[in-house]
C-alpha cells in the first residue's frame, strides 16, 4: 500500500506521526523493563527483604501508570491521524471526480463510486494507522526482548526466539490463502452498494413497470454472495491469531520447564525465571497483535486498489 497517496498525507500530518513513534517507543521500553522488575521483586521476596520489595513494588506502579498514560495519548493520537487521513484520501478523490469524463461516470454505478469516498477511503485510514503503529512497537518489543533475555538467560532466550519463525509462517500462510477471498468480498461491498444506490434512484421506474420481485431476488443473491464471501474471509483469517497464540503457550510452558531444570541446577533463580515466563509473552505480543489486524489489512489493500482505478482513470 505504499503509493505517493499516502506519502503525500503522512508528510502532511509530520507532527502526530512523531508524537506516535516517540510515545510508542518509549511506552514499548517502559514495557520490556517492567518484567526484569517482577524478577527482582520475586528475589526480594524469597530473601525477605521487605523495603526493597516495597521499593520495587512502587517503582513498578509507576512505570505501569505511565505505559497507561503513554498508551492513551498514543490511542487518541492515532485516532487524529487516522481521520487525517480519511480526510485526505476523500479530498483527493473528489478533486479526481470532477475531472473524469461523463461517460465513465455513466458506465459505474454511483453507489460504487459513493463507496469509494466512504467505505474504501475509511478502511485505507484504519489499517494503515493499524499497520503502521504495530509495526513501530513490534519492532521495538522484539529487538528489546531479545537483547534482555539474552542476558538473562542465553538457553531460554534461544527457545524462545526460535517459536518466531513458526509464528512468521503461520501468518503468511493464512494471508496468502485469504488474499482473493477479501478482494472478492471488497468488490461484492461496492457492488451491493451500487446495485442499492441504483435501485433507490430509479424506484419510480421499478414501481411503474412492476420489477420489485425481481431486484428483490437481485438484491438477496448480491447479499448472499457477500454473507458467504465474508463469512470465508474473516474465518480464515481469524484463524491466525490463536495458531500464534497456541506456539506461544507452547513455547510459555518450555520455558516453565527449562526454567525449573536450571533453577534445580543452581543456573538461575527464581527472578529470572519469573521475568522470562513474562517476556515469552511481551516477546510473542507483535505477533499476536499483527495477525490480529491481518483482516483489516488485506481489507483496506483491496480498497485502495480500487481507488487507485480511479484515480487512473482519465
């Protein structure tokens, strides 16, 4: 989805793009921190050393109360843009509307073309605010897990890291299955919509020479087919996030079990096996969170292919 259309909008709304990455780096920091600190509560615990538990316990309070801040001010920020944007790509598309010729106006149905500045246009700004957001967190979350838990322990950090590749497959398999399927059901959207637009604006002719069984029985095989295609899609691509889900708990109880051999063998301590159970998730997170707007995903890339035929058009 990467064309001058969008470029021309992220350039247009520099500041909200910073203020997403900065606050999203920082609250994906605070995050991958946060596990060490359980730890070494945990330690603290075991050694009965009550005022540094106490001390911990309030410094992990307060990284927790900032992730939540940091979070929501990065939540409303991506509500801005995102609408920035719709904007934007509506803006463009009227402007491309007054130039197209008559008789190309006259050969789509307009409720298709109403679609585009409504359903396509909002799918483009969601997903991409989606995509762009999760992207910049996942990168940052794995990186900074990888680097910690190396550290922590190399054994469990090499178990870990390996269920990635396995998600990775896990996602491309299901996008490449599910790719048609959305961009079928794109254009059966466009095409209920503009069969609806059509029949409202010639109702009078459908009263007079008496068609209504007839679009009625047009309607309901376009809304059908777009039932079963949608049904298919969302299916398959919700089978996504729990496969990853199911590797990770996978991997969460692997490492449970290495954990407690090396505690055994005087390796590591309990901290440390705390802290990692906790990044077998943080680590896993972008993964999950990724599959997880997969659906818009591929949604949105089959709108802003049809809005791209527009905007060819001369």
């Amino acid at each position: 989805m990467n064309d001058k259309i969008l470029k021309k909008s992220f350039r247009e709304n520099k500041l909200y793009i910073t203020l997403i990455i900065i606050v999203n780096i920082i609250s994906t920091i605070l995050t991958i921190i946060a596990p060490v600190l359980v730890g070494n509560v945990m330690e603290e615990i075991v050694n009965y050393n009550i005022r540094n538990m106490i001390k911990l316990i309030g410094i992990i309070a307060v990284v927790y109360i900032c992730i939540f801040l940091l979070d929501s001010t990065c939540v409303n920020s991506l509500s801005k843009l995102s609408g920035k944007i719709g904007e934007n790509l509506r803006d463009i598309l009227f402007k491309k509307l007054q130039k197209l010729s008559i008789s190309y106006i006259d050969k789509n149905r307009h409720g298709e073309l109403v679609n585009k500045f409504v359903y396509d246009a909002e799918n483009i700004s969601l997903a991409v605010i989606q995509a762009s957001s999760k992207i910049v967190v996942g990168i940052v979350t794995i990186l900074g897990s990888i680097i910690i838990m190396v550290k922590l322990n190399l054994i469990m950090a090499v178990i870990t890291v390996l269920s990635a590749p396995l998600m990775c497959f896990i996602s491309k398999f299901v996008v490449s299955r599910t790719k048609k399927m959305f961009k079928e059901n794109a254009n059966l959207v466009s095409e209920l919509n503009g069969y609806t637009q059509e029949i409202i604006n010639g109702n009078k002719t459908v009263k007079d020479f008496n068609y209504t069984k007839i679009v009625e029985n047009n309607f309901k095989k376009i809304n059908k087919k777009l039932y079963e295609s949608g049904k298919k899609a969302q299916f398959y691509s919700a089978l996504t996030n729990p496969s990853t889900r199911f590797v990770n708990n996978i991997t969460y109880i692997i490492i449970g079990i290495t954990g407690i051999v090396l505690i055994k063998k005087g390796q590591i301590d309990l901290g440390i096996l705390t802290s990692f159970l906790m990044y077998v998730n943080v680590f896993a997170r972008p993964f999950n969170e990724i599959t997880g707007v997969m659906s818009e995903i591929q949604t949105a890339s089959s709108s802003y292919n049809k809005i791209k035929e527009v905007l060819r058009c001369g």
